[in-house]
C-alpha cells in the first residue's frame, strides 16, 4: 500500500526519487518501532508507570523545545518535531503512552491517602501541563 501510494507521487510529480525509497524508508521504521517495542517490553510496564513522573518531564521539555525557532521543525504547518542528524522525532507521540501511566502512578500514590475533589483537580491542572504544549 505505501508503495503503491507514494510511486504514483513520485511518477506524477516527476520526482527525482526512487519509487522505492518510501517502502524501504516505512521498513527501516517499522524495524526501529519493532526494536523499540521489544524494549518497552521487556522492560515492563510497571517500571514504566514508576518511572513516568521523570519521562513527563523529560517529554514536556522536548515539547517545549518543538517551540524554539532551529530547535523544533514545522511540518504540514505543524511544529512539533524535533530534527537532529537526518531524523526526527515528534514528542507527542511519546506522550500519549507516558501521560496515562503517570495518571496511574499518582492515583496509587493518591489512593493511599485521603483522595478530595481538590486534589483530583489538582492532577487534571499537572497533566494539562503537556497537553498545553502539545497544543501549539
């Protein structure tokens, strides 16, 4: 399906390209995601729940960096990608798996005390924190 995508592009704009490069490009990609998720995995996700407080932050601060002119790229008018080397990499992404396990580690840690509607809100004020800068 990628191939067949992304050969028309490259046939109807005359690019100066190989129809193949996307499908070995999407390859490369899937074979990094695959290693990556071996990773996740065998690291488990409970190491991932408790170490989430300190991967949030790690990831809020490459979302603030996507905001800094030569630091973060725009692409499709949207800057949210980091570039480096001939990669990139989008934050966000990362952030969509780490903001609901830090919601877990600081339920459990919550549960133990005394759990208000203040404290609730609390956490839902912390957590918005990344959503914010994921916004722009």
């Amino acid at each position: 399906m990628i191939f067949n995508t992304t050969s028309a592009e490259v046939l109807d704009l005359s690019l100066n390209r190989s129809t193949h490069q996307a499908l070995w490009k999407q390859m490369v990609y899937s074979f990094v995601g695959v290693c990556f998720g071996f990773v996740v995995y065998r690291w488990g996700y409970q190491n991932i729940i408790h170490y989430s407080p300190i991967l949030l932050l790690f990831l809020t601060f490459l979302l603030v960096l996507c905001l800094i002119p030569g630091v973060g790229k725009t692409v499709n008018g949207s800057r949210r990608w980091i570039g480096f080397g001939g990669f990139s990499i989008q934050p966000s992404e990362f952030v969509k798996y780490v903001l609901p396990a830090f919601f877990i580690y600081r339920i459990r840690k919550l549960s133990q005390e005394t759990f208000s509607f203040f404290e609730f809100l609390k956490l839902v004020a912390l957590l918005s924190v990344p959503l914010f800068f994921d916004l722009h």
